[in-house]
C-alpha cells in the first residue's frame, strides 16, 4: 500500500471492498468504541472523559 503506484493501491481496494471484511471490521471497531464509552460512563464529568469519549467516536466514524 506504501507504493507509489497508485493502480496497485486500487486494485488492492477493489480486492477488499467487496470481500465485506471492511463491513466486518467497521463493526467490530463500532462494538469496541461502545464498550469504551461504557467503561468511562461511571467517570466524572470532566474535560478529560469528554476526550475519551470523542477520541472513540472519531475512530469509527473517519472517513477512510
């Protein structure tokens, strides 16, 4: 993927897309952001868990 040829890149991508691992592995990063979000739940109301909770939504929802 680090190669300058971008039709390598494509053609990597048109592998893997249709394979639905990319489905597969959005949902499991979905499942681990929400368990994280529930483990700073109980945690006080802070800039800090605020953080938390924005660093794990960002993971799943980046455009890729």
């Amino acid at each position: 993927m680090t190669s300058p040829d971008a039709d390598k890149s494509e053609r990597i991508r048109n592998l893997i897309l249709p394979s639905g691992s990319m489905d597969y592995a959005r949902s499991k990063a979905r499942e681990h952001a929400n368990r994280a979000r529930e483990a700073v739940a109980d945690l006080p109301d802070s800039d800090a868990r605020r953080v938390l909770e924005l660093m794990a939504e960002f993971v799943v929802s980046r455009p890729l």
